[in-house]
C-alpha cells in the first residue's frame, strides 16, 4: 500500500467511528421556559420566549384555529439511589415532551398543552469513552503496525 493509501486509512477509519456518534434530535426548549408562557401571548412572543420555532402543525381549522407543536425537555435528577430524598441529586435534562400552544386566527395563544411525545426521536448518545479508546489505542496500534510494515521492507 502507498503511503498516500496508509494515511488516508489511519484518517477515515477513526472519522467512520465517531461518525456513528452522531445525534440526530429537534430543537427543543426547556421546562423553565415552558412555565414563562401565558395565554395571550403572540405566536412571535411565545417563539422568542421558548427560543425555537414549532416543531409540527398540530390542527389547522378552517376558522383559522391552529395548533402548533413544540418540543422541550423536562428537568430530572441523578442521584445514589439509597440516598434518595425528595429534593437531592445533581440536575440533568430529561426526556423529550410535546408542548401543544393553541393559536387563534388573530395568532394570539389562547391555550397550552403538554403531553407526552410520541415522535421517535433518534439518540445515538456520544460516548466519549470509545472515542478516548479510539485515539490512545487503535490509532497509535496502526502507527505502530504501519512502522514496523515500513522498517521490514
């Protein structure tokens, strides 16, 4: 093999791993924002106060009633399991839900839902333990394999 081939394979085998690493989610916005929205609102206000443009339509009537989906994500917690109270624990994002904004055709927010999502949301999670083992094993072993080809010919 060329030393042109030998450098592109040491280059795209670790580039096809991390690709698999790859996250593939909507726009969402958090809990805490959710709980700032009013009825009343304009769709332009509730869109600036969640940060993200809505996900999916949700019903649109001939009277010019519509409903928008929005995606967010709840607040949970990680803790020790036997030391479980009520409050505890180190905060981390949870799982995905809808938030459905009710519009009237005048685009003023005259209600909100929250439900759970039934959309698939595909999480391939970046594990950044394959991606250390990746760069201080497989790597320097193809060095090494690549260098002793190398010094035998």
């Amino acid at each position: 093999m060329k030393k042109g081939g030998k450098l592109l394979t040491i280059i795209l085998i670790p580039a096809l791993l991390i690709q698999s690493c790859i996250v593939s989610a909507p726009k969402y916005a958090h809990v805490e924002q959710v709980m700032q929205l009013k009825t009343g609102m304009s769709m332009d206000t509730v869109n600036r106060r969640l940060g993200v443009e809505p996900y999916d339509i949700d019903k649109y009537d001939s009277t010019g009633y519509r409903s928008f989906v929005y995606k967010y994500r709840t607040t949970d917690r990680k803790t020790i399991p036997f030391m479980l109270r009520e409050t505890n624990g180190k905060k981390k994002i949870g799982k995905y839900m809808d938030l459905v904004a009710y519009y009237d055709p005048a685009n003023i927010a005259y209600r909100f839902e929250s439900r759970a999502t039934d959309s698939k949301v595909d999480q391939k999670k970046f594990n950044l333990n394959v991606v250390v083992t990746i760069v201080t094993v497989v790597v320097p072993s193809l060095l090494v394999y690549l260098g002793i080809q190398k010094t035998t010919k």
